[in-house]
C-alpha cells in the first residue's frame, strides 16, 4: 500500500478532511493504518485532482505541492468579496461590465512571471498565526506580493449581459490557467477583474491537473467507500513511482541500493540532476547526481523503505 490515491475532491470538503477519508477507507477495506497525506491543498470551494500520498509516496508530498498546476475558474464581475470567492461578504461593488475582446486584450497582462498578493483569507503564516484567523478576527492583514509564473491563461466560456456577444459586457468569464506553486487563483480573479475596470470573485473553481496527475486518474469519494467496503482499494492506486514519471530512472546493482539505503554516496557517470534510483522493479532513492561528467557524486535525496 504504498503509492497515490488521486481524488476527485468534491465541493464542500477540506483537503484535511479528504485525507481522513482515506485514512477511513483503508481501515474499512482491511487494509489497517497507513500514513496518509495530500500534495496540495484545495479549499472547500474548489473540486478536482486531489493527489493523497499513502505509505512511502508520502516522502514525495512535499514534491508534489512544489509541481505546476492547472485550475478552470469562473469570475463573476461586479462584486468582490472578503474571501474572494462565494463564501465572503460584499466588501465592493461596480456596474461595469467588460466585453469579451477587453477580457481576451488584458489576458496577455497575467501570463508569465507575474506578481501577486495572496488572499487575506488563505493559510499563510503571519507572525505565526494564519492570515485567515488574523482576517475572521477582523484585524488589518498585510500581505505581501509573491512572485509567481502563469504559463498559460486562456478562456474557456462567458455568460452575457447584453444584445449581442463580442460587444455586450460579460456578467462572468471561465479561464483556464496553468501556474506554478504558491499561485491563488482567487487573487488572479481579482486583479484580472481590477484590470478591466471593475471588480469580481471566483464562483467556480476546478483543478483539473496536479503534477503528473488529471482527471482521467482521480475517482469519487463514492468510488473510494465502494472499492474499500470490497477490499479493492489497492486496485484504486496508482504506484509510488507515478508521482515521478517526469524524471528519468536510474538502474542499480542490489550492492549499489544497499549502499544507497545506508545513505553512502555513490560515484558514476549519469547526466546531473534528479533521478529515481531502481533496483529491478523496486524504487530504492529520489537521488541527485552532481560534479564533473567523468565523476559525477549521486546522493540521496529521499530514501524509501520497500
């Protein structure tokens, strides 16, 4: 039971409480307690890939929260909330509408590297405390800009206000946005709304990509239940190693995986950079080559128990 678990994370439900179904399904399918983890938030409000990590795939969550991630969201103009979504209060409010040829002319603005200010309600320590305790108390929070990367930023549908599509201003636009970690797409959806002279909120939000991960891999929490009251939830897993499919494997002897497993430094000639190291079928390392081409140094980077 080590590997990936990738959830369709339903509205409504935590990524905390999405792990403890997991943990809950194991125990149901017979399969006893196994430590459980997720890589990569989702707030109640956002449905979507859900990678959870069970076993030794947890040593590989902190990866997954550093890989890209693909979101579809919808912006609804004209009020912009606490929160920034549909949970807050109504802290602002315009009349103007964008039209369609403005929304697609400013897009180009928030793609590539880009700064941002995080939601004042998102987990984000502020001395120590989370923004969202600091905003829910209503104290002044200050956040400051980080720099992330759009990669990409497209439409995918609008809903009209008006006679004719093109020119009549939009009530709400659906995007598509590829983004590396640390970005909001809450704040996206607001400086995007600011942009185009008005204001707005995220009323749908959907991650359709985590890393190696999509849609076509996740299930239904009522798939998972029904597979763990079968005792088929092993066949619901995809195995460690597909949380790595993007880098390349490197074969050792078993002497060579031995030595990795007691943390020594092995000495070859593999191109520089990280590597899964492989003993036959068996992960052994996330290791990482580096040094000279004639004697490169490979370290381990995580070790696994298999």
């Amino acid at each position: 039971m080590h590997g990936w678990i990738i959830l369709d994370k339903p509205h409504g439900l935590g990524s905390t409480q999405a792990v403890s179904a997991v943990k809950r399904a194991l125990r149901v399918s017979g399969a006893g307690k196994w430590k459980v983890g997720h890589g990569g938030t989702l707030d109640p409000l956002a449905t979507g890939v859900l990678p959870i990590a069970v076993g030794e795939a947890t040593k590989l969550a902190g990866r997954m929260l550093d890989s890209d991630k693909i979101y579809d969201f919808t912006v609804r103009f004209g009020v912009q909330t606490d929160t920034l979504d549909l949970e807050g209060r109504e802290i602002a409010a315009s009349d103007h509408r964008p039209t369609l040829a403005e929304v697609e002319a400013i897009l180009p603005r928030f793609t590539g590297p880009i700064e941002q200010a995080p939601p004042a309600y998102s987990a984000i320590l502020i001395d120590g405390r989370r923004a969202y305790d600091l905003a829910r108390k209503g104290e002044d929070v200050e956040m400051k800009t980080r720099a992330v990367t759009v990669h990409a930023l497209v439409i995918k549908g609008q809903e009209a206000e008006g006679p004719e599509i093109g020119t009549r201003g939009l009530a709400s636009v659906t995007l598509r946005a590829h983004v590396s970690k640390g970005t909001y797409i809450r704040s996206l959806a607001r400086d995007i709304a600011l942009a185009l002279g008005t204001v707005g909120h995220v009323t749908m939000l959907r991650r359709v990509k985590a890393g190696p991960f999509t849609l076509e891999s996740a299930i239904s929490l009522d798939k998972l239940d029904e597979a763990a009251r079968g005792g088929g939830i092993a066949q619901l897993m995809l195995p460690l190693t597909a949380g790595l499919d993007d880098i390349p494997a490197l074969a050792v002897s078993p002497d060579e995986a031995l030595a990795l497993r007691q943390g020594k430094v092995l000495v070859g000639k593999p191109h520089t950079g990280l590597m899964l190291a492989m003993e036959g079928a068996t992960p052994v390392a996330l290791v990482e080559s580096s040094g000279p081409e004639t004697l490169r140094e490979i370290r381990v980077v995580r070790g696994f128990n298999l």
